[in-house]
C-alpha cells in the first residue's frame, strides 16, 4: 500500500505546482518594468522651437569654398588669438532680462561639412551652471560693407595702409544647444552673426569697431564681432525664454535697457541692474572652467 501512495502524492504535488505557475506570470505580467521607452513615453512632446532660418537660407559654391578654405572655430570661441581668448558671452534672458552668460569652451570643424561646427560649453543662469553640446551650422555669408576698415586696420598696426588687401564679410549661422539632461535641463535655438575679415596668407579675423566698448548700428553684431540671440525652452516645464549674449555686454545692452551703461567708454553698469545678477558681472571667478580658478578680491 506504502509503494502505491508514493506515485499519488507527488503527482498531487505536480498539478498544484502546474496550476500555481500561469498565477505568477499573471502577477510579473502586472508589474511596470523601467525601460528606456517607457522612460521617453513620460516626456511630453513640444513643438519645436521657432528657428530663425528658413529653407531659403542656403550656401552658393561659393559661400562653401570660403569656408572650405578657412577654419572660423577659433572666431566662434571668441578667440582672435590676440587680446580675445576669454570663451564667455554675456547678456539677457527672459522677460526679466536677468543676467546670462555663455562659454563655448571647444569648437570643432566638422570634417565632413565645413558648414558644420561641433560646439561644448556651459551657461550660467542665477548661480546655476549647466554644459551643454550641439552644432552651429553656418547658413548665409554675405559681403559687409565696411569702407576703410582694412586701411585703418593696417595703419593701427604699423602697416602700410594698403598691406591688408582684403574682404569683410558676415557670417550667419544656425545654433542648436542640448544640455545635459538634468531636472529643468534646456534646449537652445537661435542664431549666431559674425563680422570677419579675410587677407591672402592670414587667418580670418573679427571686424569690429576700434573703441573696445563702442558699438555701431551699422554692423550685424554691433561692432562686436559676434552676437547669439534665441531660444531655450526648459524640458521640464515647456517654458520658452528668450536670450541675448555677446563678447562685450554694451553691444546688446541697449536693446533692453537704454540707462544700463552709465558711462559706456568706462564700462560701468548701472547700480540698480545689480539685482538682476549683474553685481557678479566684474568677479574673476572662471566659471566655466572644469577646475576654475579662485577668486580675486582686487
């Protein structure tokens, strides 16, 4: 009797574990597994921001050969080589118009597409400083009428004053910006202008007025050489501001507030801006730097 009860019980005890089985699958089917697309699922789809460019804005051979020819990654940093190698844009953001400042801290030539520049960098917002990576895409050259600028050029310099035979030019190009992905992390859409010069046998250079902190309306980029403007939403909430830099603040101050350069030759920016961020405007700290510098107390 011993030797027939054995064969029941463990087929008993097989159906039971049978029957149990579809149960837990039932129950890990139920479970929500973390995946990277159902991660992307939460993330609520925007429009795109408001380029600035439309299909029209296209590059004629010859626009492509001058950029065949020289390599404007330095002039992109603001890096003349010479008195310009601080990488920082500062200026506006928002409709507070509160301090904001940019740093491409490498700019690379695409080596497919001499158009195409591959950028990194930082921006600091209310203390907060955040990297980011993306492209800038050089869209439309066109000529810059600047009447005696390489002659007097050459005459600064202690040349004779027709040495630098030349062109002025302007370039305009296409700025997308990611940061990294962080709550309240960013995307950037917008423009960057950039008045230059080309002489046989030198490497490009900015085309800027002659007072260091004078501007002119005249010119794209105020005189300046470079000027970014656009749009960054934040990824978190969808809100969209817009920004303003520059190598030399005075060139896009006046677009927003026309008493913010008390003395403009001087430099000095007017007290009560202090609580829109710009008391930090004069501290020494490199910011964007991976390991920045200390501070000063000059």
């Amino acid at each position: 009797m011993k030797e027939a009860f054995y064969p029941f019980v463990l087929a008993g005890l097989l159906a039971a574990c049978q029957q149990q089985k579809p149960a837990t699958t039932a129950a890990a089917a139920a479970t929500p597994v973390a995946s990277a697309d159902s991660v992307q699922q939460h993330v609520p789809k925007m429009p795109p921001l408001p380029s600035l460019f439309t299909a029209a804005d296209t590059l004629t051979p010859p626009m492509r050969e001058l950029l065949r020819t020289h390599d404007f990654s330095a002039l992109w940093q603001n890096n003349d080589g010479q008195d310009r190698t601080k990488p920082v844009f500062e200026g506006f953001f928002g409709p507070d118009h509160y301090h904001f400042a940019m740093a491409f801290t490498q700019v690379t030539r695409d080596p497919g597409d001499p158009a195409v520049y591959r950028v990194l960098g930082k921006c600091r917002y209310r203390q907060n400083i955040r990297p980011f990576s993306g492209t800038l895409t050089v869209r439309r050259i066109a000529d810059l009428s600047y009447p005696g600028f390489l002659q007097a050029k050459s005459i600064l310099e202690g040349r004779a004053a027709d040495s630098l035979s030349g062109h002025t030019y302007t370039a305009r190009a296409q700025l997308q910006l990611r940061e990294a992905q962080k709550e309240n992390s960013g995307i950037f859409e917008g423009e960057v202008l950039l008045d230059f010069y080309t002489v046989p046998s030198q490497k490009p250079n900015y085309v800027t007025v002659f007072d260091h902190e004078g501007i002119d309306e005249r010119f794209p980029t105020r005189g300046c050489g470079l000027l970014l403007r656009g749009k960054r939403r934040n990824v978190s909430t969808g809100q969209v501001k817009s920004f303003t830099v520059a190598p030399w603040v005075s060139a896009v101050a006046p677009d927003v507030f026309k008493d913010f350069m008390l003395d403009e030759r001087m430099g000095e920016i007017n007290p009560k801006y202090a609580k829109l961020g710009w008391n930090e405007y004069w501290n020494n700290d490199e910011w964007w730097a991976d390991s920045p510098a200390p501070k000063l107390n000059l």
